[in-house]
C-alpha cells in the first residue's frame, strides 16, 4: 500500500481532516494534501511527525501489515529514497587541486 492510500484510509478511518492533522503535528496542510495526490515526501521530519500525531509507526503510516517482510533501512537510506531524484550533481573540474600546485 502507497502513503497515499494508507494516510487518506487512516484520516477517514479516525474521521480527522488534513487542516486539523496539520494543525497538530505542524506540518503544512499543502504538504499533506500533496502527499494525498501522490507527491513523495521531501523531509522525513514531516513524517516524524505525522507518525507521532497519529501514534503510528512509520512501517504503519505507509500501510505495511505484520505479514509483509521487514522493512530494512537505516534512516539515512529512507531519507535518501524520499530525496531521490530531487537533487542532481553534475562533475566537473573546478581549477587547480593545491596537490597539483
């Protein structure tokens, strides 16, 4: 299940509205209604907190059940999975190396 299907079923489950999940946690309402269409989070903090609002572990924020396997990353590989593709490094010679001198 996506985040998207999990947060829209969790709202309507504990009858909350975005403005007032935002309103708890302190996390823009904008944010949560682009996370409903579709968007994937760009900050894990926004998730943190979302999880803690709800009482939720994130495994449960994103719909995982008991019978799915174990979720195996490290918090600095889920962060780069939310950050993927949202930064681009291009390489390239920038002057002399002080080696080089």
């Amino acid at each position: 299940m996506s985040l998207t299907q999990s947060l829209r079923r969790i709202l309507d489950d504990r009858k909350i509205t975005v403005a007032q999940l935002a309103r708890q946690s302190g996390v823009p309402a904008k944010t949560i209604y682009h996370w409903l269409a579709g968007q994937q989070p760009r900050k894990i903090e926004h998730l943190f907190r979302i999880c803690d609002t709800l009482h939720l572990t994130m495994e449960e924020l994103y719909g995982r059940t008991k019978k799915d396997p174990p979720l195996h990353l490290s918090s600095a590989r889920l962060n780069e999975q939310i950050n993927a593709g949202i930064f681009e490094v291009i390489l390239r010679p920038y002057g002399k190396c002080q080696d080089d001198a």
